[in-house]
C-alpha cells in the first residue's frame, strides 16, 4: 500500500520557484501559461499490515503535520492507493 502526500504552497503566499519557471517557460517559447504554482509530492511506501489500521488517515496527518508541510505557508492533502 503507498500513500501519497501534496504539498502546495497556500494560494495567498508567493512562489518564487513558481515564477522563474514562468519565466523560463516564456523565454522558451511556451506562450499561453498564464502562472505556475510548484509543490512536491511526497511517497510513502507502507507496510501491508498499516492498511488495517483504523487511524491510518490520521496517522498520515500528523506526519504531514509535523514533517511533511510548514502547514504556516503550505496546504496538504493525502491519498491512499493499493
């Protein structure tokens, strides 16, 4: 079982990867993108016997919480896939 956590940078906070790769896109030819937002997207490789546990969503929270995400500036969201 894997989980998938995104992080994205909240809509009101500045990205300035987001910009220079604007820039970028531009300057090589790729008219019509009117912005970019980067984030990452984090993996996780579970162990079979967690996909039974009743607070498994809850438990990938708390990581995002507290390790995935400066939840300050960006907003998350976690996926469960077999």
């Amino acid at each position: 079982m894997k989980a998938i956590v995104r992080v994205r940078l909240k809509r009101d906070v500045l990205d300035p990867q987001g910009d220079a790769v604007k820039r970028a896109l531009d300057h090589l030819g790729f008219e019509g993108v009117k912005g970019v937002r980067v984030g990452k997207l984090i993996e996780l490789e579970l162990d079979p016997a967690l996909a039974t546990a009743p607070d498994l969503e809850q438990r990938l929270r708390v990581m995002a919480d507290e390790m995935l995400a400066n939840t300050v500036v960006e907003d998350y969201e976690v996926e469960l896939v077999s």
